[in-house]
C-alpha cells in the first residue's frame, strides 16, 4: 500500500489547488513524473527511466507536467504556489512526524527501498520550482569524469537512419530527450519503424522497414525541435498514400518561425508538392508535404549557408529518391561541415557510400541504393553538451573527464577542449575516444584575440561565458568569436541573448555580422539582478550555469526545465559531480502566470502607411508620449545618402532607391532595437524582402503600426504634394495593390478622423484617444488592473446603428462610467445589403468612437442565440470584424462560449494585449444557481479556459435565484481570485444581482435610442 502510493506524494498536493478542474488521476500523472525526477535529481534513477516513464504517461493522453496545455487552458492557469505545494504535503499519510515520504524509484519497476523514503525540502523545493539558484563555489579538489547523454545530431541521425534500413538494430546511449522523441513518434506515426526497449530502457531496439512510408492522417507536431522538422521534411516526402495523400508537420511558436525555405525550395524543385500552411508570407512550419512516394532525383541544388541540416535531410533521404542524386551546394560558404561530414559518415555504417566530388567543390554523389542496418550501434556523446562539464574544470580549476568523446569524434564541438580551452590556458589531454581537461589555477583564463567556431557553432555559449571572466592580458581582455552567424536563427537569437544576458553581470558585448566581442572582466563580475532570461533555450540556461558558479553572488536562472531539450539531468549533475549548491526559487512574478501583465514594451515602433496618411503627425505624438526620438526614414534616408529622394531616383532609379530604403530599414532595425520611433516612407512594403522583415518584426514582439485616415482625403493630398516625385501609376490603384502589404507588415491599426471637420474639443481629444490606443499597444497601462482596484466599475452599452450622431452626447452617455461596450452587432452599415458592418465600416466607427472618448472599449459581437442580432455561425465574417478590433486596440473582446473552437482560437492567437471577456447568456433561464451553480459549473469551466474576465448571465424566476447567485461568486471569488466574476441575473427579479454587483456592472443612459 506504501509504495503503490507512488506519484502520489505530490500529486495529492496538485490536486487539493486544481480540483476540480484537473482530475485525481491527471493530479498523480503529473506526481509521478515529478517523483521520477526527484529520484533522477538524488542519483538513484537513471535519466533515461524519467523519459521512459513520461513518454508512458503522455501517451495515454495523460499530463505530465504542470505546463501541459490542457491543464493550463482548463485551469485559467490556476498556479500552484511551490510553498503551498510542500504545505500540503506536510499532511501525507506516509510522512514520519515532520519528515516527508515519497516513493522513490531505482527504476522502472523497482523502489529505491521497499518503502516510502525521506526526502529533504530542498530537493522537493528544487523539482518543484521554475527556477534555480545557483549559489557560487566549486571544491578545487575535484577531479571527476561526466559522462554527457547521447549526441542528439547522431541520436536523430541514427533513428531515421535505422528506420529507412531494413532489420532490427540495438541502439544505446541514445539522447532521451524531447528532440529525440518528437523524431521517434513521428517515425512510428509514418509506419517506418517498429521498436521496443531492454536493459531497463538503456537499448533501443528499432526494426525499419526499408523506407516503406506511408502518409500519416495525424499532424506531426515537432514542438521546438528543429533538426527534427529539417529531416523529416525530406523523410516524409518518401512516403506514399495511405487515407490520405499528405503529411502536415507543425511545431510551436518558435519553430514557425525558423526558416524552412531553402530546403523546400529544393524539393519543390525536384517534384515535391509542398505547401505553407501557415500564416501569410511564412516560410517556415508548418508544411503540407504530398505523398510523393520519394522525390525525383538527378542534379538538386540547394543554399547551404543557413543550416548544413538541410544538406543532410537530402543526403539521408537521397538513395530513396526516385533516380541517383547529385547534391550541389550553391551560394555563399557552407556552414557547419562537419555536421555534413558526419552524416556522410553515419550514412557509410549504415552501407551507403556518398561520393564527394573531386573536381567540383561542394558537390555529392548519392547511389540509389537501400540502407541496411548494422546490429549495434552505440551513440557517442553529445559534444555541445561536454562543453558544460569541461567547462566547469576550465573555470574552477578542477579536473575533468568526457570518456566517451576523443580525437576521432565525429562531431565538430569535439575540438571545443583543443581549439578553445587550451590556448585559453587549460590541460588538455585527449585521447581517440576520451577527453580531459584541467583548469589553470581560477581567475587565470585567458581571452582570445580571434577564434573561428564555424565548425562549432552551438559552443559559442559556453566559449563565450568563459571569456567574460578571462584575464586581461598584454594582448587586452577582448575575445572575438567569428563563423556563428547561424546562431541568430536557433532556439533564438543566441547572439543578441548572450550580449543582453552577460550584460547583467557587467559584461560589455559587441554584436558583429557574423560572431560577437566580449571584454573580459576576470573576476569582477555584478550580480545579475533579476535573474538569467534563458529564451527556452537549453544552451543559454547550461551555460549560465557555468559562469554562475563564480558570480560573486548567488544567480537566479529561470525557466530551469528547459534543459530537457537536450540535458534534462544537468542540474542532477551540477549537484552531484561538481557539489554545486542549487535552491529552488519561484520568481513572484510567476504567481499569475497567463493573466499577468508583461513589462512595458520597449522595442522601436515602426509606422508604415500611404504618404500623407498621417504618419509623421501620429509618429510626433508616439515620440511626445513615450519620451522616444522620432526618426523619419525619408529624411534619415536623404542625409546618409547627401542627396534628396527625387535627386535618388533620378541617379538610381526606383530600384535603386528601395535597395536604399531596405538597408537603412535593417540597418536601425539592427542598430536601434530598442526606445525609438520610426515613420518610414509610403512604399516601404512594395520590396518583399521589406514586407518579410517588417512582419518578422511584429511577431517576434515589436509593434508595427499602420496609420491610415480617408482615402480620398489621401489621394487629394498626394496631387498637391510636390516634395516627393510622382507616382507613375494611378494613385488608387496604388493604394488597392499596397492595402493587403499594409495589413500583412502590421499588427496594430490607427485610423485618424478628419480633424478639420471637428470642433476644438475634438480635435483636442484626438491625441487624447492615441495616447490611450499607445498605452494598449505597448503594455504601459491595463485597464482591467485599474478596475480591479476600484471598489466598483461599471460599462455602458452603445447600442447605436452609427456612431457620429451621438459623438457630441457621448460625454453624457458615459458619464459616471469606466469602460463603453461597443456593440457591433447593432451597427448598421448602408452600403451593405442587409445591413451588417463591413470591416471597413467597422474601422471608421471605431475610430469615431476613439475620437470622441478616451475610455476603454468593449468589443461586442453578440450573436442571434445569445439574444443579440449578428447571425449564429457566420465565423468568417466574424473573424474579419474581430481581426479590426484587436489590430485597432480595443482593451476587451466579448467572446461567447458557444463560439466555434476556431474563432476562439483566432481570437485568443490575435489578441496581443487585449483582455478576453468569456461570456455566456441564458435568456430562456434553462440554468439554475441552485446546488452551488452546479448547472453553470461546465460553462464557468470552460470561460475559465480562455477567458481574462468570466461574464455569466442567467435568468431569474424569484428573488432567492439572486442570493444562490452570490454564493456562487463567492466561492468563484474564493477559488479563482485572478480571475473577475461578472455573474447576473435578467428580468424583474435580477435587478437585486445588478444592485449588488461590484465588479463591471452594466447600465444604461436615457440619450441611448435602446436599452441593451
């Protein structure tokens, strides 16, 4: 009974916060891989049992972290405080007095004691929290050896390799890691392989298929795995129709944005029907890749100087293709040869020979020829990873060993303890198959005046956070590193994290095209306030942890777990091999994860729009309001280039004169990312290369404005304004064609009304009403935090067929109020058919609404079934008028539960810094508040997984329907506090529930036409 207690422990804890929305068996899947880790995390379980055990767990659909989105969406994000998770613990039925016991695991199938043992807080403290301290210090003495997990290049090599081959092959020391699985799943998902585990999960037997594929009907999701996508878009194009005849492969946020073009333009171009499915202008995941039953063959040409992974997807897949395969390697020097090398290499232990071309560089022969797979193939270690350990002797002038990885690795981060450590001053003594390194005595490491590391690249983290602390020396303190330039695209800007990580500790950096500089301080570090920002990137977190070691304080590193990428037991080692002192740290800001308010956006605002929409006189207020510098491009563009636009065109031409304008757009884009606003000229977006950057730019988290006003307003303008050159087209046509550009290149819509018409007062209010839509845009001021303060709000609803008859009593209509709903369902727009706003009819009664009040703005779309009148299942139209007001600003968007998945979806991916209203209405007063509210229990579930503020209203039919209201917002009130609770009840006997509301509380004006 004790030991089947296992997950238990903890799970209990989880479930006494998440209950009930997460149920018992979910709250003990999580627990259990919890107290797997804690096991891992003690030395009594070996890493590759916690995989075992999650993958396990997942694939009976089943969560297996605290993270898993399903818990998160169903909970609101509900947080589980680390000190409350121990509290609770305290009680555990298996505890000894003030000793807690946990059942811990030697491995699968097997207690580490036939009994719950006693475990420390700290160490639950440590598996629970988010974040890790790392408090500075390492015994000299130590002389140890650390072997690293399996090469993750080989590990995903290797299981598509054995997968194409045909028979049975016995893997060990295979990388269990996210990466690895994400490529073993989508394997299995292709029909390409068959496998099992021995030895306690330390072998994997894998049976290929010899390359029969077939489609998968499922979508591969890959997460934030990138060699996985790369190779797999090639591999998946081998397969043939099964119930469908295409594979979608996606992957998160972060992988629809690396770059996938280059290698599908390659397949493209040798018969693979491959689309993007993705946002507009994506070049990236996720695809859908035809069953072509393998690609054609012959002569492929291919860029290389991005990834060499796309170079080794085709080489792999290549004795599949349909003919004998040439790879030529065109463009600038190919990057990471030795990971192109390696993979030709693995290729040859599996029984296919590639020929490399000796009269022509870059160029392979590839033979049509099957894999046959060797009985045992025995993963050497990760070499990026042995950075870490060999790095920790290197900086603490300890000793240690990497026994597995030597001379003759085939991984290009094997030379990192030849090229790197020792002419920074450590041992180095290095074997065929082993490596050793011993540390000069600490604080004696020396800088490097110029290192390539192109054939290393991922090691430019850890080379870099030796170098902050090497010795100035007669050659100066300064370490250059060069060939890296890939680095830009990985799990993120690595270049750009490392210069604004290290800055915390007083490290001054310098970006260059292709590498970075760091001024050695030795040891003369500044604490790191705030703690190490990590990215979600396993490399950032490992090698801060290096260089954390010899802070002068302790340093915090956040987001700890994301070393499961590729080391998900670094942290077990830094404590047990280097007796580094770790403390499990829950940074306050994460106490609200998903509601939270982010800090305030200081990354440059770029205006686009047609000239003479507004730009500069909007970009002037911007510049007035945030306190940042305005810089016009035209202008800047004249005085770099010492000659006016028109005199450019003429020089150069038109052509000319956009490859101007593109390199001084990434040039201050690279230069000023940060405190500045920029208007840039009207064709900006005719370049495409511009429309790629500038869309870039706002969905990686800068903010790109498109100001626009009355068109023929603009147009009237242009025939007057003779300081820049003519159009040489119809200037409506020009509009019509840039339009869809504008939209594509921004996230954020400002429409000016015409200031001449107004009075004083309105256009007075006009910078007013930008400086509200400002604030929204970059974070500076939430209007649902300031209600929240407030001991009561209200809203009141416009229910107006067109705003600008009512602007002049719109201060009487709101008065007394702290936010104006807007419904857009009561709109109506003449030049419709039936009457229903259009976007662009959308746009200017917004606007009007914004000119003539500056408070926040409810957006409404109130359908037919929940007693409003746009029609029920009219989505794409919605969409449309959602897509306007959350590019317009709007602080709230009403969503109704009973919206289809996909408009919630649209709405919750597009919302930027709007809050959501989760709203659900019961006119027929089918939903009593009886027994607890237990009839309005799912739909407040379900508004709690995506709403910022729950609206329930039902109907009540006496005046007790009021009082079991209460109670049920009381205990909301007790169970979800981040979250706000607007719950009424309709007709003649609610009015008490509208009378004791606090929080939102709707009214009505005598100047409106309709009560809502």
């Amino acid at each position: 009974r004790n030991i089947l207690n296992f997950g238990h422990s903890i799970g209990h804890a989880i479930e006494a916060i998440l209950t009930p929305q997460i149920l018992h068996g979910e709250c003990v899947a999580i627990g259990m891989v919890k107290e797997a880790e804690l096991a891992r995390h003690l030395g009594v379980l070996a890493p590759g049992a916690v995989a075992r055990l999650a993958k396990c767990i997942s694939s009976y659909g089943l969560p297996t972290s605290l993270d898993d989105k399903v818990v998160r969406r169903r909970t609101a994000n509900k947080h589980c405080p680390v000190d409350r998770l121990i509290s609770i613990m305290a009680v555990d039925k298996k505890n000894a007095g003030g000793q807690k016991k946990i059942v811990l695991l030697s491995a699968i199938g097997k207690t580490y004691e036939p009994k719950a043992s006693t475990v420390a807080d700290k160490d639950i403290r440590i598996i629970l929290s988010p974040s890790v301290l790392v408090h500075p210090g390492v015994d000299s003495s130590l002389n140890i050896s650390c072997k690293p997990p399996g090469s993750k290049s080989i590990s995903n090599r290797v299981l598509l390799l054995a997968a194409l081959g045909s028979g049975p092959c016995r893997i060990t020391n295979l990388l269990h890691s996210d990466d690895t699985q994400v490529m073993l799943t989508a394997i299995n998902k292709l029909g390409g392989a068959t496998y099992s585990w021995e030895d306690e999960g330390r072998v994997l037997v894998l049976t290929g298929n010899g390359g029969e594929l077939k489609a998968s009907s499922d979508e591969l999701y890959l997460g934030n795995a990138g060699t996985a996508s790369r190779f797999l878009t090639t591999a998946v194009s081998l397969a043939k129709p099964s119930s469908v005849n295409h594979t979608v492969l996606t992957g998160n946020a972060r992988m629809q944005e690396r770059p996938q073009g280059p290698l599908v333009d390659a397949l493209r171009s040798n018969g693979v029907e491959i689309e993007y499915i993705g946002k507009p202008g994506s070049r990236s995941l996720p695809l859908r890749i035809a069953a072509a039953g393998g690609f054609e063959g012959g002569v492929i040409e291919l860029t290389a100087k991005v990834s060499s992974q796309y170079v080794s997807s085709i080489l792999m897949c290549a004795p599949y293709a349909k003919n004998p395969v040439t790879l030529r390697l065109v463009g600038d020097k190919v990057i990471s040869q030795p990971y192109i090398d390696m993979t030709i290499a693995m290729m040859a232990q599996f029984g296919v020979q590639v020929e490399r071309s000796s009269t022509e560089a870059n160029v392979y022969h590839v033979p049509r020829k099957a894999y046959t797979n060797p009985a045992e193939y025995e993963v050497e270690s990760d070499a990026s990873s042995a950075t870490y350990p060999l790095a920790m002797a290197a900086i603490s002038g300890t000793t240690c060993t990497v026994p597995n990885i030597g001379s003759s690795s085939l991984q290009g981060d094997a030379r990192f303890a030849v090229e790197v450590l020792r002419p920074m001053g450590c041992k180095v003594e290095q074997t065929a198959t082993s490596t050793t390194v011993t540390g000069p005595p600490v604080g004696e490491l020396k800088p490097l005046p110029e290192v390539d590391m192109e054939t290393m690249t991922d090691a430019f983290l850890t080379a870099s956070v030796l170098a902050a602390v090497a010795k100035p020396n007669a050659n100066g303190a300064t370490t250059r590193i060069l060939g890296i330039a890939n680095q830009r695209v990985k799990e993120c800007n690595r270049i750009k994290a490392m210069k604004d990580e290290l800055a915390k500790f007083g490290v001054t950096c310098r970006e260059l095209d292709d590498g970075i500089e760091i001024d050695g301080r030795g040891f003369d570090l500044q604490e790191a306030q705030g703690g190490i920002h990590c990215y979600d990137d396993h490399r950032v977190a490992m090698s801060f942890s290096v260089l954390s070691t010899m802070a002068p304080k302790s340093t915090l590193i956040l987001e700890r777990e994301c070393v499961g990428k590729t080391w998900p037991g670094w942290w077990d080692q830094l404590s047990l091999l280097f007796k580094v002192k770790l403390e499990g740290v829950e940074p306050k800001s994460s106490s609200s994860v998903g509601h939270s308010i982010s800090s305030s956006n200081q990354k440059s605002i770029f205006i686009i729009g047609m000239r003479g929409a507004g730009k500069t006189t909007t970009g002037g207020w911007a510049s007035r309001l945030l306190g940042w510098p305005l810089i016009d491009l035209d202008t800047e563009l004249e005085r770099t280039a010492a000659m006016t636009i028109p005199d450019i065109i003429k020089e150069k031409g038109w052509e000319g004169f956009r490859e101007l304008e593109l390199s001084l757009l990434k040039t201050v884009m690279k230069e000023k990312p940060t405190g500045y606003i920029f208007a840039t000229g009207g064709g900006i977006v005719e370049s495409a290369e511009a429309r790629s950057i500038l869309t870039s730019y706002h969905k990686n988290g800068g903010n790109v404005l498109l100001v626009t006003r009355d068109i023929n307003l603009v147009m009237n303008f242009l025939q007057i304004d003779k300081t820049r050159p003519a159009y040489v087209e119809d200037m409506m046509g020009v509009w019509l064609r840039r339009k869809p550009w504008y939209e594509e290149c921004s996230n954020f819509h400002y429409h000016s009304q015409t200031v001449e018409s107004m009075d004083g007062a309105r256009a007075k209010n006009t910078i007013e009403d930008f400086g509200s839509f400002l604030r929204l845009l970059t974070n500076r001021e939430c209007a649902l935090e300031r209600m929240k303060r407030k001991k009561e709000s209200f809203f009141v609803s416009l229910t107006l067929p067109t705003v600008a008859p009512f602007l002049s009593r719109l201060n009487e209509i709101s008065f007394g109020v702290d936010v104006i709903e807007f419904r857009a369902d009561l709109l109506q727009d003449p030049s419709t058919s039936d009457g229903r706003p259009s976007p662009e009819f959308l746009v200017e009664q917004l606007a009007a609404l914004r000119s003539g009040s500056s408070l926040p703005v409810i957006f409404t779309l109130r359908t037919k079934a929940q007693s409003g009148r746009f029609p029920d299942g009219a989505d794409e139209e919605a969409m449309k008028l959602y897509r306007v007001a959350l590019r317009m600003g709007c602080d709230f968007v009403d969503v109704e539960l009973t919206s289809s998945p996909e408009l919630k979806e649209f709405v919750i991916s597009n919302k930027r810094n709007s809050k959501i209203i989760a709203s659900h209405h019961d006119p027929a007063g089918k939903l009593s508040w009886a027994t607890g509210g237990s009839a309005w229990m799912p739909h407040y579930n379900a508004a709690l997984e995506y709403g910022d503020i729950i609206k329930i209203v039902g109907t009540a039919k006496s005046l007790e329907d009021n009082f079991a209201l209460a109670e049920f917002k009381a205990w909301a009130a007790k169970t979800h506090p981040e979250i706000p609770l607007i719950a009424l009840n309709m007709g003649e006997h609610g009015k008490l529930s509208r009378i004791t509301n606090r929080f939102m509380t709707p009214v009505s004006s005598p100047a409106l036409p309709v009560v809502a």
